[in-house]
C-alpha cells in the first residue's frame, strides 16, 4: 500500500433508518455462534470481507453470499491506511476501498444490513476508532446489531476505554495471540476477552500460504490452557484441506486473503460474489 496514503476523513455516524433492530446481545453473539456450530458437531467458520471492496454493495452482497455458503461469523473489515498485520492481497482491497471513499459509517451501515442474518463482528485498527470516538463508536456498532471487534494492534494493557465501552453497550472485544505470547500474556488476554481468543497462527501478516504453521496446535492448546474458553485459528488459511486440519484442534477457523481473492480476481461483481459463496461451501464443508 502507498505510504502517502492518509487516514481517511469520518464521515458523520450513520443515522438509524439504516439500521437493522439491535435485539438482545445474546442473539448477535459470535460466541453464540461458534457454540451453535460446536453443538452441531462441528466447528465454526469465521470469514472476513473488507467493507467496500470493490464497491459497498458488492461488499454486502459478497458476506451475505458468505453467510448462504455456510459462514458462522462474518468479520467485516474496516479500510483503514496503515494495514500492519494484512498482507499484500487485502492491502489492495482495503486501499481500493479507501479510495472509494468507504468510511466507518458505511462500516456501521454493512453492519446493520447483515446483522440480521449472522453475527458480524467488525474488524478494525484502533485508530479509526478512536477518531471516531470510542463510545460513539461502540453506541453505534451495538444500535447496528454489531456482536464485537476484533482490534489487531489493541492489547488488553492499552485498552481501557475500549474495555469500558464494551461493557457498556455489551460488545464481545476479541484480542490477538501469537506463538510469541508468553503465559502471563496468554492469561490476560483470555481474561480480557469477551467471545472467543484469536489465534494467530504465525508471526507474520495474513494471505494464502500452502501451509498452516506448524505451531498453530501448541497455541490452541497453550491458551485454553490460560483460560480461553473458546479459541479460532486464522491467518495463512485458505483451503478447505488447511480448514479441515485446523478444525482438529480450534474451534473455528477464519479465512480471510482466500475470500478476498476470489471476489477480486473475478471477472465482474456477480462473478466474484458467486466465488465467495462457492469457497464458503467448501470450506464449511471441511469444518464438518
């Protein structure tokens, strides 16, 4: 992504004719979710889709295909310009996005639109929301429908406005690991989270890779052991194979570069939202 890329200008917070009825937060869980999937003999499928890209609509069109493939929990990204931990095939989409103007009101309003058919967690970098404003941004995720966030670059440490807000307006809050997490770190991470613990499963950024790390088994297990009563796997899978070996061990699995080159690499927007319905079929099929 280009350097010169600046944060982009806040749009106004969407208003609420947009918005899909909030129910209780019980409904719009992803802890739910993931424990439905589990109930059901099988694990949960967490799939990511950057707001925006390659246009708002398609955006929608292309979770909700998700959804209709077999996706458990969708994780929307919020287009942010410094994307740390997204490797080069999202870092085109969510820089395609930002150009087109997507904002984290249309974030909220993707949201409020899906909200209704599964539980959609937001993905984002913190500083979007703190410009945003912390509690402005949690009122409006919850009055969406929002079950959470994932915040990448967040530490529980850092984290104490968000961990007010959160409660407030009952939002899980889904914080990282990595093979690098040391004990005391996977305990106050665990302790920190509402929902699930994200497991990523190697030092790196995210694409598709024809591997899953090896060490992605002994960080499951070392962050149940810390307390984590739920923990999903992403990064660098992609392939039902890959989801179906994860799926020994985790209790969900998130793809996320995979859905996004598909849906980029199609020839037109219906094309691309066929290809993510088709891969969330195969993939969930693998988690079963």
């Amino acid at each position: 992504m280009s350097e010169s890329l600046t944060e982009p200008t806040l749009a106004p917070a969407s208003t609420a004719s947009h918005l899909a009825a909030p129910g209780s937060a019980d409904a719009r869980s992803s802890a739910r979710a993931v424990d439905a999937a589990l109930a059901a003999g099988r694990k949960a499928l967490v799939a990511y889709l950057p707001v925006g890209f390659p246009d708002l609509s398609t955006s929608i069109a292309a979770a909700r295909a998700a959804i209709e493939g077999g996706a458990d929990v969708l994780e929307l990204g919020l287009p942010y310009s410094d994307p740390l931990m997204d490797g080069p095939v999202i870092q085109h989409a969510v820089d395609a996005a930002l150009r087109a103007g997507t904002r984290t009101s249309h974030v909220v309003e993707a949201v409020g639109r899906l909200s209704s058919d599964a539980a959609c967690l937001v993905m984002t970098y913190w500083n979007p929301v703190d410009r945003y404003g912390v509690d402005r941004f949690a009122h409006d995720l919850a009055a969406a429908g929002g079950a959470g966030v994932i915040t990448p670059d967040l530490i529980p440490d850092e984290a104490g406005p968000w961990l007010t807000a959160s409660d407030e307006h009952d939002l899980e809050r889904i914080f990282l690991v990595a093979p690098s997490s040391t004990e005391p770190r996977l305990a106050a991470t665990a302790a920190a989270c509402r929902g699930w613990v994200y497991a990523a499963s190697l030092m790196g950024v995210t694409g598709v890779r024809a591997a899953v790390s090896a060490g992605a088994r002994s960080l499951v297990e070392r962050t149940r052991a810390a307390g984590a009563q739920r923990v999903c796997v992403g990064l660098g899978v992609s392939t039902p194979e890959q989801a179906g070996e994860v799926a020994g061990y985790a209790d969900g699995v998130i793809v996320g570069s995979a859905f996004v080159r598909v849906l980029a690499e199609a020839g037109d927007p219906s094309a691309g939202v066929r290809a993510v319905r088709d891969l969330a079929r195969d993939l969930a099929g693998a988690l079963r």
